[in-house]
C-alpha cells in the first residue's frame, strides 16, 4: 500500500507505520512537518524606547494589559500545538514566527503548558523594523539539532531610511544526518498600495534569492526551506521571478524553488482574508532536492493551510475570515490575522 493510501485509510495507521511498527507488512515512513505562522502582533506589556511599541502597552491604543497578553499566548500555543498532529503525533519540528516583539515573548510562548514538553528551542534577531515586530524560528532540538544561524539586513540603495523585518538563516542536522537550512522571512507590506510597494517586495525577494544561491553554492543539493509572509502571492513577480519560486514540481531544477503554495491559492484557498478577497501571503518554498524524484533522505509529500473551524469567525458579515485578536482597536479575543501553514516531509525507514 502507497503512501497516498495509507493517510487516505487513517492518519493514526500512517503514525504507527512511519514511527514505531516493526512488523507491519506496508512500506514505512518518517514525517517531517515545518511550518510558518504570522501571529500578528505578539507584544509584551514593556516599554521598548527604541521601537514605536507604544499601541501594545496597557494605557496604549490596544489597552495591552497582562491578562490579554497571557490569553494570546494561550492562543498561540495552542495552535502551534495543533499543527501537524494529524501527521506526526509530535507535531511541527519548526516553525518559523513573525510579527515577535523579542526573544522574551517568544520564549514565553514555548513554554506555555501544552508546548514547554516539547522543549522547543529558541532562535532570534532584532531586526530594525519601526514597530519592533522580528521573525524566529522555533524547533525541537530532538529532531533538528541547529548548527549555524545569523540575520541577513535588506537594504534599498536609494531608501537608506527604509527599515524592515531582516531574514532569518538556520542550518540544522535532521536526525537522519542530513542537512536542513531554512530561512524565515517577513516581507515588506503593501501599506500605500500595492504598486506602490512592490520594489520593497521585490528587493525583499531578491535577496531571498541571494540567501538561496549562497547555500546551494556549498552544496548544490542542499535541502533548503524559504518560509515566510511574503505579503505577494504566489504568482507574483517577486516569488516567481526574484526569489524564483515555481508552482510545478517539474521546473525545480537548477536552484528554481518549488513552492507548493501555488496550487492551492489556484483552488482559492487563502491565509488572509481582506475586502472578500483571500490572499495566500504565507508560503513554504523547497529547494530542488527536496521534490527530486527518488532523491534519497526527506521528500516533500504535500502542503497544508491549516483553517479549522476555531480560526474561523463563525457569525456575520465576515463570517469565515480568520478571527483576530483585534480588529481595530476592538479586543476580540482571537487568534490571528493569518492562518498558519505547514509542509510534510516524509523518508522511507
């Protein structure tokens, strides 16, 4: 029985199979899950003064007190803690983060009681973004044992006061010995208007493009993931063309990224939800090696957003966008503005 048929019967049967069987007849698999979030504005109830955090204190706009900001970690951890477990019982390996005020906030977050089991380790720049907001990376040291990290600046020539998030670069080993590198990115917005933006976007991605080069100059064959809010979809010119991302396995070669993304935003599912319009902002692109046929190690199996019911509003006029912690200045309790999203990387025991 394939793989396909095996998570088609029942995902628990795929679990034991890949995990822990010894004497099941059916090939076995080892799952993989990396996956991206946008938890839209994880702030602390501390004054930064070098950053404009002011919205997110307990006198600001945001009326950010202690007990809101302890709920939005329980929000957080809990979805992080879904993510995945209908594939892996232990859920995501890593997940990259964005919108993270500093290191503090998220290492409160992994040590929420459904995660801190886990043992999620930590890793984290300060990026000069005016607001203060950086990515990160979370991992499980068990099963990505990092090596190597460091933060790569985006810089517009003839912008020097243009300040955005930097991009994230981790090297790991999976527990199979290969090499995993994975780069988180945030980048730039369409505040302004999308036109108006897109250079940002652009450069934003060709820097991505420079990070992937650099790594697959090491190592042809590399395994990379280039995960992120890239705030462009997956047809637009800064991921087709500057970061190189295409939507057709076949086209992976030659450093060209396969991003899975493309074929759901084709069948109109979205990460973000604005004016009746869904975007899929948020990605997870594989480097060629990773959709190689019959490539040895780690293989790409497929790409989920995850949009349960829970992230949904369920009443109204925006009845199934997701439902946020703000709206406005309006406190509803939520989670975020972003739905999650993660890939399956399966081997074969």
């Amino acid at each position: 029985m394939n793989l396909r048929a095996l998570l088609r019967r029942a995902p628990l049967v795929f679990l034991l199979l890949c995990s822990c069987a010894v004497h099941a007849q059916e090939r076995r698999y080892v799952p993989f899950c990396a996956g991206f979030y946008n938890i839209e504005n994880l702030f602390d109830t501390i004054d930064s003064p070098d950053t404009d955090d002011k919205e997110y204190l307990p006198d600001g706009d945001m009326r950010w007190t202690a007990e809101r900001y302890r709920r939005k970690l329980e929000h957080m951890s809990k979805v992080i803690a879904d993510l995945a477990k209908d594939v892996d019982p232990n859920g995501v390996a890593l997940l990259g983060l964005a919108e993270v005020e500093n290191r503090r906030v998220v290492e409160d977050l992994v040590r929420m009681p459904v995660l801190k089991a886990r043992g999620y380790a930590v890793v984290h720049y300060d990026s000069p973004d005016r607001r203060g907001v950086d990515v990160a990376l979370i991992h499980d040291p068990k099963r990505y044992k990092v090596f190597a990290h460091r933060s790569h600046r985006l810089v517009i020539s003839d912008q020097p006061d243009f300040l955005t998030r930097d991009q994230l670069v981790v090297s790991g080993v999976l527990e199979n010995g290969d090499t995993l590198s994975v780069i988180v990115a945030h980048w730039p917005s369409r505040r302004g208007g999308e036109k108006r933006s897109m250079p940002m976007r652009r450069a934003a991605g060709q820097l991505g493009r420079h990070i992937v080069d650099s790594l697959l100059s090491v190592h042809r064959n590399a395994h990379v993931l280039y995960m992120g809010d890239l705030n462009d979809n997956p047809h637009d010119l800064s991921v087709r063309r500057d970061l190189r991302a295409a939507p057709r396995k076949q086209d992976a070669r030659n450093g060209t990224l396969f991003n899975p993304m493309a074929e759901l935003y084709d069948k109109g599912i979205g990460t973000i939800a604005w004016q009746d319009t869904w975007s899929l902002f948020d990605q997870v692109c594989l480097s060629p090696s990773l959709v190689a046929v019959d490539a040895p190690g780690y293989q790409f199996y497929g790409a989920r957003v995850y949009n349960e019911p829970y992230l949904r509003q369920q009443k109204g006029s925006f009845a199934g966008y997701p439902l946020r912690t703000h709206v406005g200045t309006t406190y509803m309790d939520g989670y975020s503005d972003h739905f999650p999203v993660y890939v399956i990387l399966v081997r074969s025991m």
